[in-house]
C-alpha cells in the first residue's frame, strides 16, 4: 500500500493496521455468531431430552416398580418436574438468543466501520473518478465521437467506390493510412470479423471435451480437422469448397481499361 502514500493526510501503514484490525474482528464476530447458533440448538435439546428422561424413569419407578400408594410428596414432584424442565428449556434457549443478539449487534457494528474504512480508501486512491471513468465507456455514454468517425469511414469508402466506378484516380497513401487508423477504430467499436487473421478458436474435442491448443488465424475450429491425443477420436470437418474471390486491384485495372477504352 506504499502508492498511497500520496494522499494528501494518509497514513499507510496505519490505515493496514486498523483495516486489518477490523477485518479480524469481523471474521471473530461471524464464527462466533455460528457457534453460539450451534451450540445453543444443540444444548438446549441435549438437557431438555436428559431431564424428560429422568423425570419418565421416576415416574415408571414410583408406579410399576416400587408398588405403594402415591403420596401427596410424591404427586408434587411429578407435577413440578415437567414445569421444571419447561422452564430451564426456555432459559437455556432465551441466554443463548441473548449472547446471540450482542454478537450481531457487535457484527453490524463492526461492518459499518468496515464500510467507513473502505470509503476512506476509495477517496485516498480517488477510486470514484476513476470508476465513473471506467462506467462511462463501458456503458457506451461516450461512444458519440466514435460514431461520428464511423459514419466518416463509410462517407470515405462511398467515395472511394464512386472514384473507381467514373475511372478516376485512386486515393493518396496519406489517405489510405488514415482509412486504416479509422477502420480499427470501428472495429473496435462494432466486433472485428470473427474469420480475420486475428482471431482463433480453442480446439476442443468433441468426444472427451480436451484442449487441443488454437485453429489458425481466420479459421473456424470445425474445418480444422485433427486425431485428438487423449482419446484418439477424430475431429474436424471437410471444408466446403469455396470460389474464389476477385482480387480488388484486377477489378480496379479492369474498371480502368474498360474506362480508357470507352475514351478513346
């Protein structure tokens, strides 16, 4: 954290101390928040079913074991005795719930000051300019301009067909330069061709799913036809036959000639 030193009034190597400090608090809190949840299910259930027990056996030894007349001593203990374990049930389970609500209180506390600090490092870092920054662009508020240049790529490429189409002569390098510095522009801005020279497919097998390293530049990973080496099926497919194009300086000379000769 020594790049934070440049803030204006703060002090690193304290701001770790306290951050550290509270981060440990918080995670003490919440194991301990779980652990009383645990422990006081556990417990008041263990004692509850302990004393329903002790009271069932003194019950079944006073009646079918001892075999004499119950007296009025007697008839007291076994209608105080399930008051009794009723009792201690719901102080058992009340002293956990409070030991429980201090925990979170201490929890919620605690994340305030957790919240506070992170703040505090936000504005050290000056975090929010450059998050507004980053939201800008990416949620495409300030894709103006970049429109505005792709609407003068397409009014350069209309006038440039329209030169070749009336035989005239073509555009300068500068030109064509600044076309390409424009055009990755727009690429950037609308996706590149998913078969440019730039772009390549992981080759995935289709029978075991393993990675097989990438198709060449500009090709689709199904036409890319290879034995995958760890299950030994063969994948890829026979790639159509396509016709190939016209190259655009034939068809620029073609354009040229046909133009020359209708002058003559």
């Amino acid at each position: 954290m020594a790049f934070l030193s440049r803030s204006k009034g703060f002090n690193p190597d304290k701001f770790e101390k306290e951050l550290k400090k509270i981060t440990t608090d918080l995670s003490k809190t919440e194991r301990r928040i779980k652990e009383l949840k645990k422990n006081g299910s556990s417990n008041k259930w263990m004692v509850t079913t302990s004393l329903v027990v002790l009271y069932l056996s003194f019950v079944t030894y006073i009646y079918f074991i001892q075999k004499t007349h119950v007296v009025t001593k007697q008839l007291i203990h076994i209608g105080v005795c399930p008051v009794l374990i009723f009792i201690l049930h719901r102080t058992i389970g009340g002293t956990y719930s409070y030991f429980i609500r201090r925990s979170e209180l201490k929890l919620e506390r605690v994340k305030d000051l957790h919240s506070l600090k992170m703040e505090e490092l936000k504005e050290a870092t000056n975090f929010h300019k450059t998050n507004e920054l980053l939201s800008r662009f990416s949620n495409g508020e300030d894709l103006e301009e970049l429109q505005k240049q792709a609407d003068e790529i397409n009014a350069k490429k209309q006038e440039y067909l329209n030169i070749i189409n009336k035989g005239g002569k073509l555009p300068n390098a500068n030109s064509e330069n600044s076309s390409k510095v424009v055009d990755s522009v727009l690429g950037w801005v609308i996706g590149q061709d998913e078969l440019s020279s730039e772009t390549r497919y992981a080759l995935i097998c289709t029978n075991c799913y393993q990675h097989n390293g990438l198709a060449p530049p500009g090709t689709q990973p199904k036409f890319v036809k290879y034995i995958c080496p760890k299950c030994g099926v063969t994948n890829g497919e026979e790639k159509p036959e396509e016709k190939k194009p016209i190259e655009p300086l034939k068809e620029i000379e073609e354009a040229l000639k046909t133009t020359s000769n209708e002058t003559k």
